[in-house]
C-alpha cells in the first residue's frame, strides 16, 4: 500500500509543471549566487581626508587608503566641517582628520556595519603603516585563507533544505484539501502512519538530491569539499529534513487554505532562520532569545554542519547535534501523525 501511496505522490510532482523545475533550479540558483552577495565583508567605503599635517607620512597613508580594495578614496577636504557636509548629504562615509600627528576617524554609523567594519579597516592600515598596536596577534586554526564562501556554503544548504523540504508538503496536503481529493484517501483504509510517510518519503529523497547538488556545484564552482565524512552530512541533511517536512505537515494539517499554510509556515521559517545563529552568533542575542536556540533544529544542524564541512569533524564532534535533530524531528514526526484527522 505504501509503494502505490509514494508512486501516487512522484506521479503528482511529475505532472506539475512547476515543481520539478524549482527542484532542479532552485538548489543552482542558490548556490551559484548567493555566495557572491551573502557575505560580511563590507567595499566601496567613501574616505573624506582632511590633511592639516601635510607631510611624507600623511601623503603616503593617502595612497595606502586610495589603493585599498576596501576604500574608495574620496578627496581631500580643507577642514572637518567641509568634510562633515559630506557626511551629513551622504556622500562619504568614513572621515579621517591628520593633524599634528594624530589620526581622528569618524563614521557615519546610519549604517552601523559599514560604519564599524570600515573604521576597523582604516585602524588596520594604520597600524600596519606605522606599527601601531604590534603586541596583537592572531592564529586561524580553519578556514585559513578567510574564505567567507567556505563559511556561508553550508548555511546556503541549510537554507535549500529549510525552504525545499518544509515549504512543499505543506502545499501539497493544503493543495489537496482545496481540490477535494483528499476525501478520497479519508474513505480509504489507509492509515494514518502509512499516508503521513508517503508524504514524507517523496520529500526525503528529493532532499538527498538537493544536497548532492550543492555539494557537486561548492565543489564544481567554488572548489570546495567538506573537511569531513561526506555520510555525515547527508545524515545531518536527512534528520534536519525529517523535521521540515514533520512541521510542514503540521501546518498543513491545522489550515484550511493555501494562503493560510503559506503565512504561518514562512512565520515560523524566518524565525527558526534568524534564531539560528545562521547570519550572527547565537551568544550574542539577549538570554531569552538564546533560550529558544535549545530547541531550534536549525541551530543544531547550522553547527554541526559547519564542523563537518570546515574543521572536518567526525561522528564524536557532532554527537550532541545528532541527538538533538534526531530528538525534535521524531517529536514532530509523531505530532504530524497524531495532528492529522482521518474520517473513516
């Protein structure tokens, strides 16, 4: 019975015109692009230079920021306040006044990333050109080379699965109860167990394409290749897939309308996603958010997957995060049957 429920489902997505397309695109599309715009690292920041000194020094400083990739030098000005109105009209962002040897940096901190990250830089080039602050060292232990691709590809496939895997068998069952065919299953013999698993099992398999293709396409473009067991991460894909597609189903069973799943499933999706620790560290949200870490998937799988795919943990390292996907994802999976209302 079960074989015919799976067959039923893949026949479906077949038929759709739409969906082996997403399947197939959206996974490329991802990784082919958003580790080129995704990334911290912050460029074309406007530099107004106000040289009271005028001397050797400030002069070669000049063409060390003029030449940074970081910088885009733009000009020199008379007095601060000349400099300020630049500031204030939005036409620089970053101020650096020389006068009798000091350096004053002032930024505009609307934007408060460029503003702070680019005062660190132009801390930097100080310090390098003029031996500033030489007791600070650091050591990089992984990802040496400081490649934030190397970093943001695991977060991107975490994203795929998040998006793949939670947002379809919502839409199907949802679907399914606007066309009325899911009467048709309600009058059937078939048990709860063995629909909610032909929902599920379609969406599995599709999730172990989406992760093969992101593996292939890091490894094709960018040249990257997890540090560690490559079973380990389809392991961590699968149980993180478990509970996408546990939770879609519990949405879709307590929604009446496609528009209703839609809402409160992207709801859940961008707070799951921001509480994560996907795009900043998770030790930096207030105590009550950091709470809601302990029972968020993706915050286990955004950790062990990054110490898989860059440190090149084993199974030892991972084992806490195992437990923990494994934990919430049976929880949800029993929930999604349990929720699911069959009338005989």
């Amino acid at each position: 019975m079960l074989r015919y429920l799976i067959q039923k489902e893949f026949l479906q997505i077949r038929r759709n015109a739409f969906l082996p397309r997403l399947i197939i695109l959206f996974p490329i599309i991802i990784m082919c692009v958003m580790p080129w715009v995704m990334q911290m690292e912050v460029k074309n920041i406007r530099v107004d230079v106000v040289d009271i000194d005028h001397t050797v020094e400030s002069q070669r400083l000049i063409g060390q920021i003029a030449a940074s990739r970081y910088f885009i030098f733009n000009g020199q000005r008379a007095t601060y306040a000349e400099a300020m109105k630049d500031i204030e009209k939005g036409q620089a962002d970053i101020i650096l006044e020389i006068r009798d040897g000091q350096y004053l940096i002032a930024a505009n901190a609307v934007n408060g990333t460029k503003g702070s990250m680019g005062s660190a830089y132009l801390s930097q080039i100080l310090s390098e050109e003029f031996r500033v602050c030489t007791l600070h060292s650091s050591l990089v232990l992984y990802n040496k080379g400081q490649n934030y691709k190397l970093y943001m590809i695991p977060a991107l496939l975490a994203i795929v699965m998040m998006l793949m895997t939670g947002f379809l068998p919502t839409l199907n069952i949802v679907g399914e109860k606007e066309s009325g065919t899911i009467e048709q299953i309600n009058v059937t013999p078939v048990s709860k167990w063995a629909f909610i698993l032909s929902k599920l099992i379609p969406y599995w398999l599709i999730a172990l394409f989406v992760v093969t293709v992101c593996l292939l396409l890091a490894w094709f473009v960018y040249g990257l290749a997890p540090a560690g067991p490559l079973w380990l991460i389809y392991l961590l894909a699968m149980l993180l897939a478990l509970f996408f597609s546990s939770f879609g189903l519990i949405i879709s069973n307590y929604s009446d309308t496609m528009q209703q799943a839609m809402f409160v499933m992207w709801f859940f999706i961008v707070c799951i996603m921001l509480l994560s620790g996907l795009f900043t560290p998770t030790r930096s949200m207030p105590d009550w958010a950091y709470l809601t870490t302990y029972v968020n998937p993706m915050h286990y799988f955004i950790d062990a997957i990054r110490t898989v795919f860059i440190r090149g943990g084993g199974l030892h390292d991972v084992a806490h995060q195992l437990l923990s996907l494994l934990t919430i994802g049976t929880v949800t999976a029993v929930w999604a049957v349990t929720s699911y209302k069959k009338n005989n």
